[in-house]
C-alpha cells in the first residue's frame, strides 16, 4: 500500500518507514519558528525546562505582529526577544515583514519538518514541507530538543482539473474549498492539493491555499513539489527533497474540484466558510479596503492589485491599505513602481507586517465594513466587534476599493 507525501515526509523525518495516518512518530524538525504574538511565552517556557536552543542555526524569531511596537507592552515584548536572540546568538528578523513570508524566503526547502509558534505556519507547504502550527509550549520543547511528537495525519485530496478563468484566483479556490468543507471539515486532516490543474497554480497561489487550510481545521495544507517548484529554487545548491504521493496512497476522502467553472468567491462576517459567489453581495458599502497579510500581499498579488488600480482612485469614504509582506517584496515594489501606482491612486502604504490583519493598523469602528485578502474575519479581530470583515481576492479587493462597494472583478 502506497504512502501520501505527508506519510512520507514524517517516516523520513523519524526514521522510520512503515508508519501510517494515525499513529504517532518522534520527528526530527528541520526549524522551528516563533514571533512575538506568542514569543514571550515561548521563551519562557523554554527556560522552565532549563535548556538553551538545540540549534542556532536552525531557529528564527521575528518580529512581525506589532511592528513598529503599537503598545508599551509590544515594546516590552520585543526587548524580551531581541535580549533572548542576542543571548543565544539565533535568528532574528526585526520588522523585516510577516513571519510566514520571511521562512519562504530564507529557509523553507520541500521535504521540511518545520513548526511554528503560529497557526499560519501551514502556510510552508506550498513548497512541499511539512509545516504546522503549534502551542507555545510544544513550540519551547521542539526549540529544545529538535524534535516534536506528531501524530500523522490522514489526508483528503483535493483533486484540481482544468484551469482558472480569468478574473478568478487561487484565492477564490481555497475558500471556495473552505467553504465546501466547513470550518472543522478538515479537522487534524492534511489538504493535500493535487491533479492535472495543480500544476497551473504558482508558488504565490500555493502559498494563500496553503496557508488558509487551517481556516477549515486542517493540520497542514500542501502541494506536491514539481517544476513550479523547482523554479522557486532556481539556481539554489540545496533544493530540498520532492517528495511525492504514491499513485495507490490512501486518502480519507477525496474532493474534485473543477477550476473552470469557479467564479470569485467572498467569505461573509464572520466566519470564513461562511463563502458566497461574489455577486450576490454586490452594491454592500465598503469603509476601508486592505491587500496585504501573509496571505495575498506579494508581489503577485500587488502586480494584480496595481493593474486594477493604475490610472483609477479610490472611491470618496474609502480607506485602502496596502501593505507588502517582506520588506524585499517592499523594495521589489519600488523597483517597479507599483508605489507610486498605488500612491496615486490613494492608498496608504504600510510598512511590512502583519498589519490590518491582526488590528495591529487600520482598526474598525462600530458598523464599518472591510474587504481585504488576508485570512480570518472572525468578530473583533479588526477593531470593534460589530464592524464587519469580507475575505476577497487581491483584484476583487483592488475594485471594490474603486468604486466604493463589493464589485464582481469580471464587472
């Protein structure tokens, strides 16, 4: 009986070879990751069992969440983890951007066992790893000793065909899935993203899907690795291990998706499954418009938002934030002058980070309404608890932020 490439990647990481979905294996990580949502918990935890880092090398802390600090207690918690990573000697990555988007562009590699103090972690195997989030606690313990318990996951395949249409993202396909599944639908299960029209979803694409397969319970969301892949890696010594599932793997359940016949999706206030077919929420008044997170604010997705945007302003009354995910994304940006796109079109630039996602800017008052393309839009994440958060594409973000309300990108 053949294995699923997140079988794979666990024997490989415990050195074993026979272990299936369900049962539990002691595996070597390849990083461990932590920011300061939860760092200051983390290291305290770390220094209850009374060990240093097992590996310098193979640990980062970033700064991601409440940068520049938003609070006294910010300030505080970012003198506790610069003071750790100086004593210690470990990576640490001050205001350089959002945490998940910093690992892709240092250190992920396909094959990887990679853990993170941070739900989004998922978000890694969109270059083949295996990554998930975990607690403060278990994050401590793998910073330790390098090694974390996992139980395998079963898998459910999302069997892709065909290809996008135009107007339509990989974006509007995860939560297309989300939706379908619900938010426990996926539950301790790996979402593995498969079929004849994976192959037409780009690094960035897999990185949104990837990393929103949370939001429907799952352990961890992953792409086999291919020539996309390779691409990322192009030029680069160390490409990882491309794993890749048997054709006679085992897989919980299996969900076909067309890519041809899906049309732009929004998830609704206040719950991400909650998605709709973005026309049937059109002419809903919009207050701010935000692109950007660890989700959709890379360079593709700010290419696609400057195209909409270009020789176009804001609507009156509307607030858009764009908010690039690294700081090289941010340079990359200037080169091209998407800034000055974006300038002009009256949008706010924010610096690096997590940003309006996580009400670190852009805070909403009673009854406003947001669109944006990061990934939650759970009650008062954004600011008061009765304003009222729409998850969307870059494009449907970027011309709805045009002309004042939720508008259909193929509009």
């Amino acid at each position: 009986m053949g294995k699923t490439i997140v079988e794979k990647i666990l024997n490989h990481a415990a050195g074993t070879t026979d272990d299936r979905a369900g049962e539990i294996v002691s595996a070597k990580v390849s990083r461990v990751m932590t920011n300061d949502a939860v760092a200051e918990l983390t290291i305290e935890a770390l220094n209850a069992m009374g060990k240093p880092p097992w590996n310098k090398d193979r640990i980062a802390v970033i700064l991601d969440h409440y940068i520049p600090a938003t609070t006294e207690n910010a300030a505080r918690i970012h003198k506790i983890m610069r003071d750790f990573t100086k004593e210690h000697n470990l990576h640490l990555f001050d205001q350089k951007g959002v945490c998940h988007q910093v690992m892709l562009e240092n250190f992920v590699r396909p094959g990887d066992v990679i853990i993170g103090t941070d739900s989004h972690t998922c978000t890694y195997g969109g270059l083949g790893a295996f990554a998930t989030g975990v607690g403060s606690t278990d994050g401590a313990a793998a910073m330790a000793t390098g090694e974390i318990w996992l139980k395998i996951p079963e898998t459910i395949r999302v069997e892709l065909t065909g290809k996008l249409p135009e107007h339509v993202h990989p974006k509007d396909l995860i939560l297309k899935v989300i939706g379908d599944l619900g938010a426990d639908g996926a539950t301790y299960k790996a979402l593995q993203f498969s079929g004849q029209g994976a192959a037409s979803i780009s690094n960035a694409g897999r990185f949104t899907m990837c990393n929103m397969a949370i939001e429907a319970g799952a352990k961890t969301g992953i792409f086999e690795p291919d020539a996309v892949t390779a691409e990322y890696f192009k030029g680069q010594n160390n490409q990882g291990l491309f794993f890749k599932s048997d054709p006679d793997a085992t897989y919980c359940k299996t969900m076909p998706v067309d890519l041809n016949r899906l049309t732009p999706r929004v998830a609704r206030p206040w719950s991400v499954d909650d998605v709709v077919p973005v026309d049937t929420v059109q002419q809903i008044k919009i207050d701010q418009a935000f692109i950007g997170s660890c989700t959709n604010g890379r360079m593709e997705d700010l290419r696609i938002a400057a195209r909409v945007l270009k020789g176009n302003k804001v609507a009156s009354g509307v607030r858009l934030l764009v908010t690039p995910a690294s700081d090289r994304i941010y340079r990359q940006c200037l080169e091209e002058k998407l800034m000055d796109i974006f300038i002009q079109a009256g949008a706010v630039i924010c610096n690096p980070g997590c940003s309006a996602c996580f009400g670190g800017q852009g805070m909403l008052w009673d009854g406003e309404v947001c669109i944006g393309t990061h990934n939650r839009n759970f009650r008062g994440r954004m600011g008061h608890k009765d304003a009222k958060v729409y998850l969307a594409s870059p494009e449907t973000v970027a011309i709805s932020a045009i002309t004042g309300h939720i508008t259909d990108p193929r509009q």
